[in-house]
C-alpha cells in the first residue's frame, strides 16, 4: 500500500505592513511526488476578505509571489493589528496542509491640507480653510482641533472653513491636529502675520 503525502508550503514575507499598502507574500510548495501531483492553493488572508485560490500554474506565473492590501488595521487605542494569514496547499490526491505566517498591519495617520492667507489686520476675521483629509484604511476623522497660536484654540467635527479674530498684532504659528478613530494624529502648520490697522502686509514663509 503507497499512502499518499500531503504537500507542505513554506511562507516568506515581511513582518509587519502598513494599512493601504501592498504585502507581499512568497509561497513555495512543494510534495513529496515531485511534478507527479499538481497542486493547488487557498490563502486565507486573516481580515474578513474572501479566500484566495490559486493553481500550481497561477503561481508559477507570479514567480511564488501573491500580493494583498490590508485594507485598515482593528479601531482602537492600540494602532497596529495582528493578522495571521493561512496557507493551505492541496495535491490531486486530496492530501492538504496548512501554514501560518504572522503579520503586523500598522495604522496609518490621516493627513489634511490646510490653507490660509498669510496676512490678516488685527481685530478681523481671519478664515482658516481645513481642507480635505487622506487616509491611506478606512478609518474616520473624529476632531479636528486648531490652536491659532495666541493661546486659544477650537475643536471642530468636520473639515471645512473655520475663523478666527486676533486682538494683537504679531506673527502666530497655527497648528492643526486630525485625530482618527483609531487614536492616529497628524499636524499641520501654518505661519499667520497679524497686522495693524495700517501696516503694510508683509510676506510669510510657510
């Protein structure tokens, strides 16, 4: 009696991936038959997508090399999720094995344009433009909170145009923090000069 061996995967691939990026994952099967038993391969990817099927052809086409985008890493306070992609390789005789590989997925800061004039005359309004906000997951922007550098500051729930008045003339430095629901931050600034009624409006290097 010749018992059949079950195939085996050998999985390579980096430790750790950012949210939105392109992993690559390096499969090499191998069986004990050699090129008498054709094999074929599902990959579980460990995030809620479909599994992934592939033949002994479609993976020699992609030189052992499969490709997948984490889409966003777990809400919470923690920003990086652990994923374990499973391998399962198969033979025509109905012999299978499976093979695990760990995979960090990290959380991705938004990032937001912010434009504004470089000059304004004390004791007017001044318009802050909190423009549109890129996340490489699928995370959400809860606050977007302005200090205007002269001690005071405003959160806001949603990006748009915003305004301020200076009492005093001077140069200020505004900052912007986007914070997403996974707890990532990213700032951005912006050089203001605040002019008297009657100065001239000078040039502000951002």
């Amino acid at each position: 009696t010749v018992n059949n061996v079950a195939p085996s995967a050998v999985l390579t691939g980096a430790d750790a991936t950012a949210e939105g990026s392109i992993y690559t994952l390096s499969i090499a099967g191998s069986d004990p038959a050699g090129a008498n038993d054709t094999l074929s391969y599902s990959i579980d990817w460990g995030d809620g997508s479909a599994a992934q099927a592939l033949t002994a052809a479609e993976l020699a086409a992609l030189s052992g090399n499969v490709t997948h985008i984490f889409a966003d890493d777990q809400d919470g306070p923690v920003n990086a999720t652990p994923r374990t992609i499973q391998v399962t390789v198969s033979d025509e005789d109905g012999g299978s094995s499976s093979t695990n590989k760990s995979v960090t997925v990290n959380n991705v800061a938004p990032i937001i344009a912010l434009t504004g004039a470089a000059n304004v005359v004390e004791d007017t309004s001044y318009t802050l433009a909190l423009g549109a906000v890129t996340d490489p997951g699928t995370a959400t922007v809860t606050s977007f909170i302005v200090n205007w550098g002269d001690g005071s500051s405003d959160s806001y729930a949603a990006a748009g145009d915003v305004s301020h008045t200076y009492a005093n003339p001077g140069n200020y430095v505004v900052t912007l923090t986007v914070i997403d629901d996974n707890g990532a931050q990213d700032v951005a600034s912006l050089n203001i000069s605040v002019l008297t009624v009657n100065q001239e409006p000078v040039a502000v290097a951002n």
